[in-house]
C-alpha cells in the first residue's frame, strides 16, 4: 500500500524542498533571495532559462503530457527520513520508472542530480518500487539515464541535506562571478556588482 498521506504525518515546516536542493548548491544565498523576492512580479528577475522551464513543465502540472493511466504526473511526494518534500514530473508505474523533465541539459550538474535521488528516495518510502531513473531532454527527445544511488550516494545526499539545514544566510558568502553572471537574482544581491548574462 502507497503511503500516499506521509506527506501530512510530517511538520510542513521542518521539511526541505527537493528542487532548492540544486539551488544550494549553485548559492545558499540565492535561497535566501528567493524567498525575500517570492512575493514580487517574477518578470523583476525571472530570465529566458526560468521562462523555458516553466512553459516545459505546463503539460506536468495540468497533467496533460500523457494520457497514459499508468502514468503519475506531478505526483506530491515526501520521505520522513530525509526530511524532504516536492513534487515528481512523471512516474510510469508498469516501467518502475522515474523521470525528471528538462527544457535543455547540456550539462548535467551535481545538483540535479540530488535532486533526482530524493525523489527516488521519496517514492521507495511511500511503497513505490523504482527500478530505472533518467531525465528527459525535452528540447532535443533525449532520454538520460542515471543510475540508482546506493548508500554511498545516500550518504552523500544526507550531509548536503544537513549542510542546507545548518546554512546561516548571515555568514560570509563565497562570490563565485562565473555562478553570479548566471543567477536570476544578481541584479537584486548584495554580496556582488555585477549584473547577469541575461539583462
């Protein structure tokens, strides 16, 4: 049986979100700007990559990328014991497999791939059996697979997850200019002059 309600068994408010997990590692910070921003026009600091990405996911949120029935869209998930919440793009329950979309990967970065590893996670905890997981390339029909993470991975996983939870946004931060040239917020963060590749 799925344990479709774990989600509510756990304090909302202790729980991370999977997809800030590739954004703490691009910059803690950018979390932290995220959040000051959240409530504004998003045209303020939104660029071409975000745009792109929203538009790939329309058909996952309204749920009308596949017709499938054995296909789960934008399926809530959550694992207790990472402490992690999200959502996946599509899970294909005859294939026990999981998808993550993507507009564009012309590389595939760490981040990205954390993210993918607690959504498998999530969906072991809550009864689903996972057997394949990939990202899809939406811009060129490209399916990557990934390999399942074993305990090493998890491990890893774990002390990122710790990291993030024991971020001080107060703390001095590490300017790296080639990540702020390609960080929506560059324009609005205090910790640099410079303005991003997409103004």
């Amino acid at each position: 049986m799925h344990k479709q309600n774990l989600i509510w068994k756990i304090k909302l408010e202790d729980l991370i979100l999977i997809s800030t997990l590739n954004d703490f590692i691009f910059c803690p910070y950018s979390i932290y700007l995220h959040n000051v921003y959240a409530e504004t026009d998003e045209d303020i600091y939104h660029a071409v990559p975000q745009t792109k990405g929203q538009a790939a996911h329309k058909g996952i949120d309204g749920k009308t990328s596949s017709t499938k029935k054995s296909d789960l869209l934008s399926l809530p998930v959550s694992s207790e014991e990472l402490g992690v919440m999200g959502k996946i793009d599509i899970y294909r329950l005859t294939e026990r497999w999981l998808i993550e979309r993507k507009y564009q990967l012309k590389q595939i970065f760490r981040g990205q791939i954390y993210q993918l590893w607690a959504q498998y996670f999530c969906l072991c905890e809550m009864g689903y059996e996972v057997e394949r997981i990939s990202f899809y390339e939406i811009s060129t029909n490209r399916m990557i697979p990934v390999d399942i993470p074993n305990n090493h991975n998890k491990s890893e996983l774990y002390d990122l997850i710790r990291q993030f939870r024991q971020f001080n946004p107060n703390e001095a931060i590490t300017v790296n200019p080639n990540k702020c040239a390609h960080c929506i917020y560059c324009s609005l963060c205090d910790k640099t002059q410079s303005d991003n590749v997409y103004t």
